[in-house]
C-alpha cells in the first residue's frame, strides 16, 4: 500500500496527471475536427506539459534550497530532464510553422514563473486575475490551435468558437484550485475567490459552463459528440459546486483534473459505438 502511495505521489507531483488531461484535450480536438492521430504533436505537447508544469512548481524551490532538497524532489527534476530531453526531440521532428506558433506561447509560460516585472521581482502569475488567463490560453491554444496549425488547417468561424469554449472550460477547470489556495495565496495576489467570494465563484463557473453548452450546441457537430460532453458538463458542475477551501488534499489535483481524461474516454466509448 505504502509503494502504490509513493507511485500515486509521484503521479501527481510530477505533473503527469495534469500532462494527461492536456493530451486528453488534444485527442478531443482531433476527434472534433476529424484530425488524424499526430503521434509527434502529441507527445511534444505531452512532454512539454510536464516539462514546463514541473519548470514552475519546482524552479524557486530548487533555487532556494539546493543543497537541501528532498529524495523526492531530486527524483521529480531527474524525471523533468528526462522529459525535456524527449521535449526536444519531438521539437525536432515538427514542422517550423507550427514552432513558430508555439513560441509566443513558450515565452508566455517562461514569463508566467520567471520574474521580469518591477524590477524584475515580479512574475505574470503575480499578476491580479492574469494568472487564470495565461493558463487558460495556453491550454486553448496548445490543445485547439496548434493541432488545426499543424493539420494545416483553415481557421475558420467554427475554429474560433471551440477556441473560446475550450478557454472558457479550461478558466471553470481552474477555479476549485483558485478556492483551495485562498488559505495558501498571498494578500497582494487577488485571485477570483479572494476577490468575490467562494460562493458567487462557484455561481461564475457554473455561468461559464452554461455559456459553454451554448457554444457547443452552436458548433456543427454529431449527437455521439454532444452527449459526451453533456455528461462532462455535469461532472464539471457537480465537482464545482463541491470545491470548497477546506477541500480533500486530491480533490484539484487528481479529481478535477482527470475531467477532461473522462471526457475523451467518453468520447472514446461513443465515437466507436
């Protein structure tokens, strides 16, 4: 019990549970837009994922206590130089066009864990209300726009509305962390919670949820895709409604997360009935 413990541990610290829901993201595009399964995209963005998840938990803590790092942590950042590695090579089996797309979003998620503001002692997490932006349009564009860049696709008006729904999502996906950190943030950060509350959070999610139901009922696509997700938009509520400050120390990190996992496997399951 002990050993599946540690495993489960490491699972979640090092980033490759939430790795897995933006591979999961990406395979619902692919299913969405009828993209053929792009083995190299996918595991670049895979390992970039925890690559650049593992960069900004575990960059200052390095920094700081170097010489004092725990069996684990060592473990997690030989695991992070690992998937860098695999990062790169991927990086360099795709296509030019698409890195050049990619980059304005690299340097996005450089810059939301590396300092360069106010006299370089502030990051774009630091930020009032950036911080579930950046991460919300990093994931809609790493999970929609670069897959379409890369199948060479034509951005179109269906395009831009899965775009926003995706970063629509993605911000409502966000907001139980947002609850449980209220205890743990600073004052000077103003998160939506600490700003408006838990309760009307929950109400803001749940609108944004609505607004995304919306938008996939504008999209053109197949009832054996709408079901899918009409059975995520319900986990997603039930799972808001429940977030709480004082939460399960897994609840975000591991229930939360694996949403849109069961969303492709929902997808999956229905797809191929």
């Amino acid at each position: 019990m002990k050993i599946l413990k540690t495993i489960f541990n490491f699972y979640i610290n090092a980033s490759i549970h939430v790795a897995l829901a933006v591979f999961a993201f990406v395979r619902i595009t692919e299913i969405y837009f009828d993209l053929s399964y792009n083995q190299n995209l996918n595991y670049f963005i895979f390992f970039g994922t925890i690559t650049g998840y593992n960069f900004v938990k575990y960059a200052g803590v390095a920094k700081l206590h170097h010489k004092s790092l725990t069996d684990d942590l060592k473990i997690i950042q030989i695991f992070s130089f690992l998937c860098f590695l695999a990062l790169c090579y991927y990086t360099y089996l795709i296509d030019i066009q698409t890195l050049l797309f990619i980059l304005p979003l690299t340097l996005l998620t450089v810059f939301y864990a590396v300092p360069f503001l106010s006299g370089f002692e502030k990051n774009l997490r630091e930020i009032s209300y950036l911080k579930i932006v950046v991460v919300a349009l990093v994931w809609a564009c790493f999970t929609v726009i670069i897959p379409l860049v890369d199948a060479d696709k034509v951005l179109t008006y269906s395009e831009l509305v899965y775009t926003i729904q995706r970063f629509l999502l993605v911000v409502v996906l966000i907001l139980p962390f947002d609850i449980r950190d209220v205890k743990y943030d600073a004052i000077s950060l103003q998160t939506i919670p600490k700003k408006i509350g838990v309760e009307k959070t929950r109400r803001m999610g749940v609108m944004l949820m609505i607004i995304s139901l919306i938008l996939e009922y504008i999209l053109d696509t197949p009832s054996s895709v709408k079901t899918p997700f009409m059975l995520f938009f319900f986990f997603v509520i039930i799972l808001l409604m429940r977030a709480k400050i004082n939460q399960p120390k897994y609840y975000s990190s591991f229930l939360v997360e694996a949403l849109p996992i069961i969303w492709w496997l929902l997808l999956l399951g229905f797809h191929n009935f």
